[in-house]
C-alpha cells in the first residue's frame, strides 16, 4: 500500500500518485535590474541578497537585464548542477525579490502544499535518483521547469500535507536554535581567547597574586618546522589504500574543527620507508599550509593511528622548549596572533600558500610560567567539551529529522 511507515493517527487511506505538472504553477513574471527590488542568489544553504556580498550595493544596477520576479512564498531553484544535486529556497526575505532570469520560479495549486512539496524535492532519495537520471551527458545536469514536471511523487490529502509540514517546521526550528546556541558558543570562546592571548584578560596565582609578565620569542627559538616529503618517491594515485601500514593525511583530514577521518587514505610500510621526513610524533602539531592555511590540530595519543604522514599541503611543528605546554600551544597556533599571520603572509593567488621560511619570522608572546600556560589550555579545553556536547546535540535532532523525513513519506 502506498501510505508512510509513520502517520498521524487522524489520517488514513492510500496516497496518491501524482506528476508534480499537476499542482505546481510556473511564475514567468519579469522586471528590469534596475527597480528597487532586492536581487537574490539560490544556493544550496538557502536564498541570500546580493547586497549582502556587495557592501550595501547590487550587481546589474545599470545593466539592462531582465531578472525573475520571486513573490513571498513562491519557490526557485538553480537549474544547473555539478552534482546533480539541487536545492529549492522559498522567498520568505521580502515581498518580493528577483533572481537570475535562468532560474524558475513556481507556486502550487490548491491541491498542494508548497513546504511539504519543498520538503519532499529536498530531502527524498527518489527525486535525488530523478535528478542523476536527467545528466544527458557533459559535466552539468540541468532540471529545467519543464523537466521538473515529469516527476512522480505520493502525496495525501492536503489537511495531511499541511500537518507533516508543520511538524517539520517545529523540528527545523529546534534545530536552527540549537546551531545558533552553537555558533553564540564560539564567538564567546573566540573573544574569550583573543582577550587572553593579547593579555587584556589575566588569571591569577594559586595564592591570587599576579603572574609574571609574559615574553616574546621568535618562533624558531620554541619550535621546529618541519615540511612533508615532496621528492620523487611521493604517493601517486595508485599508492593509496582504504587501509594498510600509514595512514597519509589529506586536507579534508585537518579541519579547524579537528581531525576528521571519515575519508581516509594510506600507505604500504615500504612506500612509507621510501620517503624522508613528514612522519608525526606524538604531541606534534598539524596546519595545513596551502589552500585552507592555517587549521591546526593536535597529534596526541586520542589519536588510534601510530604511524601517520602529512602530505605536501601541511607543515609539523615541533617543541623544541620543554618549558612550554603543549596544549597551550596549539591553542596559542588557533590565535588571532597566528591568523592575522598567516592572512597577511600567505602568497600565491591561485592557491594560497605558507612556507617553513614563513613561520620562522613569527614572534609570540608567551607566559613565563607555566602554570599559567595551563591554566589558558585547561579554559580552552572547557569550552571545546562545551561546544562539542551542544555539537552532539545537534546531531541527535539532524537525526531525528531525517528518521521522521524517512518515515512520513511514501
């Protein structure tokens, strides 16, 4: 039978099979670049005005361009994707607004809700499968209006439709709340961290007086700099495994968030023997040194890979000075200190780069004891816990959701 695995108990009977032709209306409404209207960008995280990425100002003022007019509740879409992915946004930022005049533009008849179609087009594998189907060949998949059309769906009754779409505006509002709880989170730890490595904020000694001043050292002094093996015998393509002696780090493995290891690559032990410097000890510190510069994670022994190599878009740093806490040098590396740095020294326009010569005319500030170092590594650590629980959190309602989008479709 056609009907959800999960369902309000005042619902019964079979869905019915539907083309969306049937209730989606197209919007073909035109007005030139030059009214006062706001312009707007589709994407994949939702619909964002021009203005928001052009200091005050939008693209085309002058320019005699016809734009697709948006009404307030009315849906559109990129047509084009690299992916065969695509996301539709509903206008719900002003009356009216206009996109690309390559964009559709729709609404739905009577018989059909706009969120629980919109939730359906964004979320169900079968339109996922839908959209592969319709790459004709080339590197983009276009979903034309016209094509968007032939797609079979199940839908219930609108009252049906109405409620799914409430219930799952009331979750994405749970989520939405605990993201921004999240990101109020890490703007408090991130002042918080800029107060204290630039000394405005200062803790006190166990016996509540002062900590001695701080004091400055080139980098070079503390650390070394260590590059990855660049020369003939680096990893091609073919040397990769899903699994084997060493585990070779890509970038998507460094985040600023930490290590991720949900894709991992690596390497035989005699390929891993082959090669010269790059391989991590314990209590070295990763940043990627090209590309995304400047994220900086810490090989410690949470770590369950013992013999790890960067690649040749990373640098190790390593202690040299045994009177610095290690913990707190990672966290002193995430500073502002080093990014404004690394914003202001990497090179290359194509794709941004640092150099071991680069870090050496570093100079930090750094406390004389260490207790102190401690004390700003131990805050440090308790708002990452912090942050990571509420992360955990989120996660337990993305899953949900996508537990009630499984359940509540056919």
């Amino acid at each position: 039978m056609n009907v959800p695995q999960l369902r309000f108990s005042e619902f019964d009977g079979e869905w019915r099979n539907i083309s969306l032709g049937e209730v989606l209306k197209e919007s073909k409404e035109v007005k030139s670049g030059k009214s006062n209207l706001p312009i707007a960008t589709s994407s994949r995280k939702g619909l964002f005005l021009q203005s928001d990425y052009f200091n005050g100002k939008r693209s085309y003022d002058t320019d005699e361009i016809n734009f697709k007019v948006v009404p307030r509740g009315y849906v559109t879409y990129r047509h084009m994707s690299d992916d065969s992915t695509f996301h539709f946004n509903i206008n719900q930022l002003a009356d009216e607004i206009l996109v690309s005049p390559e964009y559709p533009v729709f609404t739905t008849s009577k018989g059909a809700d706009i969120q629980f179609i919109l939730y359906h087009l964004n979320s169900h594998g079968n339109f996922k499968n839908f959209c592969i189907m319709q790459k004709l060949g080339g590197t983009r998949t276009r979903l034309y209006f016209k094509k968007l059309q032939n797609y079979k769906l199940f839908i219930p009754s609108i009252e049906e439709q109405q409620k799914i779409s409430t219930f799952l505006q009331l979750l994405n509002k749970r989520i939405e709340k605990q993201e921004e709880k999240i990101e109020k989170l890490e703007q408090y730890k991130k002042g918080m961290m800029q107060k204290i490595f630039s000394q405005e904020l200062r803790f006190k000694d166990e016996d509540g007086g002062e900590f001695p001043e701080w004091h400055e050292k080139p980098l070079p002094e503390i650390i070394e700099v260590i590059d990855g093996d660049r020369g003939k015998n680096y990893p091609s393509k073919s040397d990769f495994l899903e699994e084997g002696y060493c585990l070779f780090l890509n970038t998507k493995n460094v985040t600023k968030n930490g290590f991720n290891f949900i894709n991992k690559s690596f390497i035989t032990k005699e390929k891993h023997e082959s090669m010269r410097k790059g391989t991590l000890k314990r209590n070295d510190i990763v940043m990627t040194s090209r590309g995304s510069i400047g994220n900086v994670v810490l090989y410690d022994h949470t770590i369950p890979f013992e013999v790890v190599r960067i690649n040749s878009a990373m640098l190790i740093i390593r202690l040299k000075d045994e009177d610095l806490n290690i913990a707190f040098f990672e966290q002193l590396l995430k500073s502002r200190v080093i990014k404004n740095f690394v914003d202001t020294s990497s090179v290359g326009s194509a794709q941004p780069h640092i150099t071991v010569k680069d870090l050496n005319r570093v100079r930090v500030s750094i406390p004389s004891n260490v207790t102190e170092q401690k004390k700003i590594a131990n805050i440090s650590k308790r708002f990452e816990l912090k942050i990571e629980k509420e992360k955990e959190k989120l996660m337990v309602l993305e899953e949900q959701k996508r537990g009630f989008m499984q359940g509540m479709f056919v």
